[in-house]
C-alpha cells in the first residue's frame, strides 16, 4: 500500500494540483473570474500539502496541526481586519514571508545534513554539486526576498521616505561588492568549507542576501512602487522553485516557476506602462531630481476650485462621465459611493466608464480589486489604450484621488522625471473634476500640471464625502 501511495497516488495528487495551479493563474487574469481563481488556486495548495505529507510518510501530526491552527488563524486575522487600502503592504509581507520559509527551509537542510548528521566533507560531497548549489540560490533569493519586501512594507506604510528615493553614497559600488560577496560564498559553502563551517558560510550568505535586499530597494522611490511589488513576487516564486530542487519536489518547482514566471511578465507589463526599463527601476534614484517639478515651478498659480453642488449641476446634463480611480479612493474607501453615483447618472441615460492605468494604486490591479469589492460591471473597466482614443468626446472626467497617471507633464515636458510614462488622457476631456484632499503631490513628487488647465475644476476633501455630496446634489435635481 505504501509503495502504490508513493508511486500512484501521490504523484496524481501533484499533477491535479499542478493543473488547478495553472487554470487557477489563468482565471485571475479577469475581473468576472478572479474570485474562482482564487478559489481554484486555493484547493490547489490544500491538494499539494496533503501530498506532501502522504509523500513524506511518517511526519509529527502535532506540528503539522499546530502550525496550520496557528497559519489560519493569522491569515483569517489579516482577511477579516486589513483594509484595501492595506492591501499592497500585505502583498509586500506575503512576498517577504515566502522568501522566509524559502531561506528557512534552505538552512535546514543544511543543518540536518551537515550538523547534525556530523559529516566532514563539503556540501557538494554531502548533498551533491547541484543541490548544494541550488541551497545556496534558496538561501540568497529566500533572504534577499525578505529583507527587500519589509523595506517595500515600511516605503508603502510611510515609515520611510516614499515620494523620494533613499541614495546612499556609492551604493553601486556597495551592491557589487555584495553580489561578488554572495558568489564566493555560494561557491565555498558548496566546494570548499567543510563540516561546520559549510554552516558559517550558508549563515554569512544569509547576511550579505538581507543586506543586499535593504539596499537594492532603498534607492527605488517615486511611481516605481508598484513595479518592485510585483517583482518582489516574482523573487519569492523564484526562491519556492529553487527550494523544490532542495527538496526535490516537482510541484513546489512547478508552483515556484508558475510565481516567478507570472511576477516577471507583470514586471514587464508594469515597466512598459511606465515607458521604463527593469534595468532603470532596479538602478533605482527615481524622484531624485523631482523637488524641481519638472522644467517649471512647484507652486500653483491658477486653480479653480469648487463644491459638490457645482459639480452636480454639470453631471446632470452629461452624456458621457469617465471616473479615474486612484490611491485617494482606497484610502477614503470610496468605492460604493463612486458605484451609487455612477447609477444615477446610468439612470438619467448618461455613459459611465473607469479608466484603469496599469500602475494605478499602490500595486497592481489595486483599482480591478476595488471597484469589484462595489460589484462594478467589469465591462465598464476600460485599460488605458482603450479608452484614451474616448476622451476627446467625453463630456467630464472625475479623477478620484490619482496623480501621476493623469499629469500632462509626461507628454511635453522633457525635464519632468516621468516624461514619456504614458498616461491617462483626462486633459482631453470637456470638462474635468478633480477630487483630491490638497494639492500635495503623487508618488512621483511632482507638480501636476492638470490641475491649472482651464477645463479642470478641484474638488477639495475626503473622496467619499465628496462623492456622498455629489450624490445628494444628483437626487434633488
């Protein structure tokens, strides 16, 4: 019996998980699908546990029980309490955590292998060439993944300077001299150091991989947030799939691919919505230069500004409204209020659409997310290519909260930090209403040009608020 779980069913439990992996990536690509996605991709890890530990065979049921009691109980925790506005920072603590147990994982290999098994040879000699070398990739991407991720944690939370980037002096130099750090060390610990000291070396590459995740993403500020949460994701499937070599399990390899390879296409997606290279946000100093607002001043000299009731009044003779949502209206939780506007306006005959810019938010798809928490139709949600071409003949444009994502700057100022970032093309429209709290700028730290063109009108306070005014203003007209 034993030998047909380890040799049948086992690897049929691997496969279907591996196949709800995939179809599970699949329907998270779409907003009508993602929640059965997820779903999807859930039981496909509960499948891949429960093979793991028919694989393992004889396995301590207390620990297992214990840490599943203890995992559900902070994931059910984080569920239930963290708001959307949270949302990025938590996709930075699950990158961090995954890199973790990827490092952890590592180490204890090496420790069982090397310590406690008290073998003299090299780690090669002892687990074999490849998988000491793929211990030592574990070890560096697992740490490297953590570190970098509570930094990007501390940048989202502002506990660290976000707008601007933290440039430490010769930090190229620095981070070169880690990496050529790193190399040597994952080619002593796996053919030089013997015995014990294979430990001191994997435990000094674990040092110089946090220390070289600190500094790769300190230097990274600006509209480049959302890109280092997405790649970070990519490090961390990265790290699962070399810990499956470790271990030498197919699907933690499959699953780990499955991460590393979808965070880096996102990467590229979100680089390219920017008109910037990974190479140019991975170089880091975004922001630096942006005190300056581009080639003209910071201050604001001709803004007009005006109240729920005024904005209601054009509202209500438009044919055609085009909401752009961004970080103000998570933070406000303004999703249901923007969703009970758009439906008296829908009432009076007029067309209501969402223009998503991919880097939109704090990580990506963070707008999707949260218009489909107010169950906004997903046909409405228009990607930028789309619906730039529309502008021209829209009637007005409510921006709720974005910044960046809507700044003319990036079209025909050569000395602003985001020239040449495509953008949303709301200037275009008749009329533009923008919902803001101040004035104060986006991730980039720049001026935003929009706000002193004729056509834009500033609507100054909480977005909810202003869209709970707005609709009061829409009912009495």
């Amino acid at each position: 019996m034993s030998d047909a779980v380890n040799t049948v069913i086992v690897p049929l439990i691997f496969l279907a998980s591996a196949i709800l992996f995939i179809l599970g990536l699949k329907r998270l690509g779409r907003v009508r699908t993602a929640a059965s996605g997820n779903q999807m991709a859930a039981f496909a890890m509960l499948l891949a546990v429960v093979g793991t530990l028919l694989d393992i065979g004889i396995v301590d049921y207390r620990w297992i029980i214990g840490g599943m009691a203890v995992g559900g109980l902070i994931g059910a925790t984080a569920a239930i309490k963290v708001e959307m506005t949270e949302m990025p920072e938590m996709v930075a603590l699950f990158n961090g955590s995954g890199g973790a147990a990827s490092a952890v994982v590592a180490l204890a290999v090496v420790w069982l292998n090397v310590v406690e098994a008290g073998t003299t040879g090299t780690a090669a000699e002892t687990l074999g060439g490849s998988q000491a070398i793929t211990v030592g990739l574990s070890i560096l991407i697992g740490a490297l993944t953590l570190s970098g991720s509570l930094i990007a944690y501390l940048k989202l939370q502002g506990k660290l300077k976000r707008g601007q980037p933290i440039l430490l002096p010769g930090r190229h130099v620095i981070n070169l001299v880690l990496g050529a750090a790193m190399l040597y060390l994952i080619v002593a610990f796996a053919y030089q150091a013997e015995g014990a000291e294979a430990t001191t070396m994997a435990i000094g590459l674990t040092g110089v991989a946090l220390a070289l995740g600190v500094l790769l993403v300190i230097p990274i500020g600006g509209a480049d947030m959302p890109v280092v949460v997405s790649l970070l994701n990519s490090y961390s499937g990265m790290a699962a799939s070399a810990t499956g070599f470790v271990l030498s399990n197919n699907l933690l390899i499959i699953s780990g691919a499955l991460v590393g390879a979808s965070g880096l296409i996102l990467t590229q997606i979100m680089c390219v919505a920017m008109n910037r290279s990974l190479l140019n946000v991975l170089v880091g100093g975004f922001g630096e230069d942006s005190a300056a607002g581009g080639g003209g001043s910071d201050e604001y000299v001709n803004v007009t500004s005006c109240g729920a009731e005024e904005c209601a009044m054009v509202l209500e003779n438009a044919e055609s409204v085009v909401v752009v949502p961004g970080y103000g209206l998570a933070v406000a939780q303004a999703q249901h209020a923007v969703r009970e506007m758009a439906d008296l306006l829908e009432a009076r005959g007029c067309k209501v659409t969402y223009a998503i810019h991919p880097v939109a938010g704090r990580m990506p798809g963070h707008m999707n997310v949260l218009l489909a928490e107010a169950d906004v139709p997903y046909e409405q949600l228009l990607e930028m290519d789309t619906v730039n071409p529309e502008f021209k003949t829209t009637d007005v444009s409510i921006v709720l909260g974005a910044n960046d994502v809507v700044n003319p700057s990036a079209l025909d100022d050569k000395a602003s930090p985001i020239y040449g970032m495509p953008i949303l093309n709301v200037h275009e429209s008749r009329s533009v209403f923008v919902v803001k709290r101040s004035l104060s700028p986006g991730y980039a730290g720049i001026k935003n040009v929009l706000f002193e063109n004729d056509n834009t009108t500033m609507i100054f306070g909480d977005a909810k608020k202003v869209l709970n005014d707005v609709v009061k203003e829409l009912k009495e007209l």
